[in-house]
C-alpha cells in the first residue's frame, strides 16, 4: 500500500503509478493545474516520469474562477 498527503489529506493508493496517471484518474485538466511535489513544483512534462512512493506529499493547485 502506498501512503501519501494529498493536498493536507491522507489517502492510500493500492500500487504506485505515475503523476500524470494518478492525476488523469481524477479527472484533472492538465493544462490548469500546478503540482507541489514534496515541495518541489514540478514541470507539468515531467508528471509521466514521476513514480509516486510511500510518504511523497503532493500539493495540488487548480485555478477557480470567479469574480
């Protein structure tokens, strides 16, 4: 199992996958979204290439619009 902070949460994944796929599986655009990666921000091209672990801590930012 591997465990990690989503945006200050908790939550558990069965295997480790990539960023962009871990990402895609909840529906988030990948043109408006930046990504804190245990404190890195991350190039939105290197999402494939990271392979998330136990412990990572991510930190995602999505644009809201309004007025």
């Amino acid at each position: 199992m591997i465990n990690l902070k989503v945006n200050g949460k908790p939550r558990s994944l069965d295997e480790s996958v990539d960023l962009a796929t871990y990402l895609e599986s909840f529906g988030v655009n990948m043109q408006h979204v930046a990504v804190g990666y245990n404190g890195e921000v991350l190039k939105k091209e290197e999402f494939p290439q990271v392979k998330l672990q136990d412990g990572d801590v991510l930190e995602i930012v999505r644009p809201v619009g309004g007025g």
